[in-house]
C-alpha cells in the first residue's frame, strides 16, 4: 500500500519485519525514509523488560530528523507499539512527509499488529515514564470542563485549517495563520495586496522555496482568462490567485485560490503543497483582512493536474457560476425580428 505522498513499504522492510514477528528477537526497529520509500535503518534485541527497554530509545534516533520506530511489546509479545518521531527541530519538509506517511507504514505492514502508537515531538517522549503517562491517559476517564472543551475545540478548528498540527508544545507556525505554514516574503504579501487592489494586476503565481520554507513571489501579470492556463508552471507545483473576471462575477473583485500540480512534479514536491494549500490560502485571507482590503477569496478553491484545461468554462463550473457566464456570453442586443413584406388581401368573390 502506498500513502498520498507515493512513499510505499519497501520489499526489505516487509521482509525484516514478518522475520522480527516469527523470532520475537527484536524489540526495536527503526524505519527510515530514503528514496521515497519506507526501509528498516536498525533491528535491535531485547535486553531486559519493555520499561527497561524503552529508556534506550534516545540512543536510537536522532536530535533533528524524524523516524519511525516499531516497539515489540511484553505482553502480549505478538502486538507492536508504532512511535512516529517528529522533532520540532526538522524541518518543515520532512515533519510533513513523515506525518504524511505514517498511516500507510501500519496499514501496509498489518494495522493489527499496532492496537497504539504515540506522536513523539521530542526526546523527553520517548522513554519508560512517558509510555507510563500515555497509558495512563488512555485509562483516564474522558469528561471535560468547559474550559476543556474550548481548549478541544480549538484544536479541532486548527487541524481543519492546516491539515492537521503537530503535537508539540512551540511548534512552528506561518505569522498570520495557526497551525503549520510557511513564513511568506515581502514580495509575496505587497503582490496579494495589490492583485486585490485592481491596479494593474488580475494573476499572481506563488512557490515554495524549500531551503528556507518561505512562500515566495514566482511571477505576477494583467492575464486574460483565456492566458490564465498557459501562465502556470508545466513542470512543477504551484499557488495562484487570480481575479475573476466580470464575466464570471457580480460583486466587487473576487479572487480564486487555484493550486496546480503537475503531474509530472516530483513526489517530494507533490506532497509538500498539498499539505501547505489551505494554510496559504488562509494566510492570503488573513492579509488581505489586516489590510482593510474589500476583496474577497472565493469559498470554494480550484485545484488541477493539468494547467492547460483552466478556462473560463472551466472556472464557471468549479465556481458554480455557469449561470453567470452563460448571461454574460448571451447577445448583448436582440433586435425586432424584420417581417417579411405581407400582400394586402384583395376584395372577396361575388356569388
């Protein structure tokens, strides 16, 4: 089974890990990603009891990069615990990739075999005491206060919005948006600005700069619906905010977030904007809202693996405004149809 990321358990890891169940000699395996596919890093023995054992996962993994590790269990020896380590420290790519994925790891080697898993963001996550806190969480009866509930829906509200968050105290964020974004440039925001402004600008095409993880300025231009297609990347991912025409809207300028993937982008890049396009078109709403600017986004988000079909029509049935353009490509004039000449009847027969 392969996640959406395209990142699929490797033959080697399948291989090792129905071994592992048939010895019960491994307490840890630690699970790596390389070259898009999910392969076993280490096997390592038990040396005493789970409690014991678990203080030495430290060792294990590292400060800054993220890895999955699968924990043999006492009792009963059969059933596995999946730790899915996310340092806060990794960078925006890899946190997203890992997080992506890991529903796949389970599935793809037998969800039967994990009945718990924990989301670790640190070290101090990983050892006897903490697996003892988690169990006892899950024991704990669930009630909450009002205040709690609030908290929860908060939460709730940030994992709609981003995609999901990370379980970590101190996580990144974007600086306008909750949950995990990318920071914007300066060239990024003046551009949102002035597209909703009307001054001289209808496209602004956006990218992901993945070595500094910021939202970046790839192009912007006055762009003719029937342009706007021909204007996108061909090779690669990218955001788009264009402003409808009137054709296609009745109010005061609109805008739609479109978000073009290629299908011919690399894994690593498909993966990467689509876990970040609703905190980008959130982020564009938030600035446009600090701005005091009367343009809005539209609700609903245009999303393609093919930039050549995006057209008016195009636009009009995504957007459910079909009517509206149907209207405005009507005949602007329809003139009086001209009669044919009609001969006056002559007078009628004497009998």
């Amino acid at each position: 089974m392969s996640a959406p990321t395209g990142i699929a358990v490797s033959e080697e890891l399948s291989s090792v890990f129905a071994s592992a169940i048939e010895s019960q000699n491994v307490r840890f395996l630690k699970i790596s990603i390389r070259n898009e596919s999910l392969v076993p890093d280490e096997s390592i023995p038990p040396s005493g009891t789970l409690e014991q054992d678990l203080d030495r996962l430290n060792s294990i993994v590292d400060d800054d990069i993220p890895a999955y590790v699968l924990v043999r269990l006492d009792d009963p020896p059969s059933e596995w615990l999946a730790i899915y380590y996310v340092p806060e420290t990794a960078k925006v790519r890899d946190k997203m990739l890992y997080a992506a994925t890991r529903t796949a790891l389970t599935k793809s080697l037998g969800a039967a075999h994990f009945p718990d898993s924990i989301f670790a963001t640190s070290k101090d996550d990983l050892s006897a005491n903490a697996y003892a806190k988690h169990k006892q969480h899950l024991a704990a009866p669930k009630p909450m206060s009002a205040r709690e509930k609030e908290i929860e829906a908060v939460k709730a509200a940030e994992r709609q919005a981003g995609g999901y968050t990370y379980e970590g105290s101190n996580a990144r964020r974007s600086h306008v948006a909750s949950g995990v974004g990318f920071q914007w440039s300066h060239e990024a925001d003046s551009a949102i600005k002035e597209l909703a402004s009307g001054l001289g600008i209808s496209l602004v095409v956006l990218r992901i700069d993945a070595s500094s993880e910021t939202i970046t300025l790839s192009s912007t231009k006055d762009c003719p619906v029937e342009q706007l297609g021909s204007s996108l990347p061909t090779s690669e991912p990218s955001y788009a905010f264009f402003a409808l025409p009137q054709s296609l809207t009745s109010s005061q300028r609109e805008l739609v977030f479109i978000y073009s993937c290629p299908s011919s982008s690399p894994v690593k890049n498909r993966m990467l904007y689509s876990s970040g396009f609703i905190s980008t078109c959130l982020d564009a709403k938030k600035i446009l809202e600090l701005a005091g600017s009367v343009a809005t986004i539209t609700a609903r988000k245009i999303e393609t693996s093919d930039p050549s079909e995006l057209d008016e029509k195009y636009l009009a049935v995504e957007l459910g405004r079909d009517g509206v353009a149907a209207a405005s490509a009507a005949a602007p004039v329809v003139q009086d149809e001209k009669k044919a000449f009609a001969r006056p009847k002559g007078p009628g027969r004497k009998r």
